[in-house]
C-alpha cells in the first residue's frame, strides 16, 4: 500500500526548480524538439541486475535504455487554457500512445542506438498498464520512499492540484516500475501495426 504523505504547500514552491536542476543533471530532454509531446527522456546505460520481461525480452546490466518521464509543460499547457488532466485521461492515454508511436519511429531509425527498453517509475502504473507497459512493484528502500514523495510532490505541481480534485490526499499513490521492451514498442506502436 502507498504512503498519503503529500508534501505542504509551503514547499512545494521548491519542486519546480528541483525538477528542472534534476532535467539538467540527467540530461532528460522532450521526446519532440518543439517541446509539444507528453513525453520526455533519458537515454543511459541500465544498472541493475539482469532481468527478463513478461515478453521473454532480456534487459542486461550496461545495456541502453531509454527512461521516460513526462514533460511537465505538457501539463502547464494545459492549467493555462483552463484544463486539468484529471479531467481527461483519454486524452492523456491518446497523448501518451501518439509519443509512443512516435517514439517506436525513431527507435526503428536508429535516432536512440540500440535501446533495449523503456524504463520508468510512476504512480500512474494503471495507465502504463492499459498503454501495454508491464508494472513491477518496487522494493521498499529509502530511495523508493524519497522518489514517492517527491513525485507525489511533483503531481500535485504539474499535474493534479491537491486543493481542486476530492479525495486526492486520501488517494493511496503507490509508486511501480514500468518496462516496455524495443520489441513490443516496434511491434505494437511502429506505423505498420498502428
């Protein structure tokens, strides 16, 4: 089960310039380079243990992987025409799979190398899920904990307000793991299979 601790108001003034010291340190760019898309990214080197996904693909130590993240203006964008994402999730699943399908474009080009994967962490697992991402609980470790509450921290900035959506702080927002192997990304978002 998650932890509700949601960070005070009077802080969360400091997750803006955190997220964009963080956007810098880690070289996370936006997928397209006029910034519209949902997603943005950072290709490095996987280290963890080896590991298979539910597709049989095989994720090794020093492998390439992409790890995603979302692009936050996407989400103010759209707070200054008066929309909020919890408003619309079809709208964010349809924004997220047409980056996808983009991004399985310039996968099979080349742009990335040879990327094994598409990693992530999120406590919107459920909405990896139906985008055709396997979700894997997280060990609970003090990073899970700092992570948890810094991205809850970052979801009521950018994404959902705290204040205008009932039940947000009594939500349980438990962070998971997403990994989408290249091949299911070829397969499912390239051209040809869309």
């Amino acid at each position: 089960m998650g932890e509700n601790k949601v960070p005070p108001r009077s802080i969360l003034n400091l997750w803006p310039i955190a997220d964009k010291l963080l956007r810098v340190i880690y070289r996370i760019r936006p997928l397209k380079a006029d910034g519209s898309g949902i997603i943005c990214l950072e290709v490095r080197r996987y280290r963890g243990p080896s590991r298979v996904l539910d597709d049989g693909s095989q994720v090794k130590t020093g492998d390439t992987i992409i790890e995603l993240h979302l692009n936050n203006a996407w989400f103010e964008r759209r707070r200054k025409l008066g929309l909020r994402a919890s408003q619309s999730p079809r709208e964010f699943l349809g924004s997220f799979a047409q980056d996808l399908r983009f991004l399985a474009q310039q996968v099979a080009s080349g742009r990335f190398g040879d990327i094994t994967a598409l990693h992530g962490t999120t406590l919107l697992h459920v909405a990896a899920r139906r985008l055709g991402f396997q979700v894997d609980e997280l060990p609970d470790t003090l990073w899970k904990k700092g992570a948890h509450f810094y991205t809850v921290g970052l979801m009521q900035v950018y994404h959902l307000r705290g204040d205008e959506v009932p039940g947000f702080k009594d939500k349980s927002w438990e962070l998971k793991e997403i990994w989408l192997s290249r091949a299911t990304l070829l397969t499912q978002y390239s051209p040809k299979h869309s």
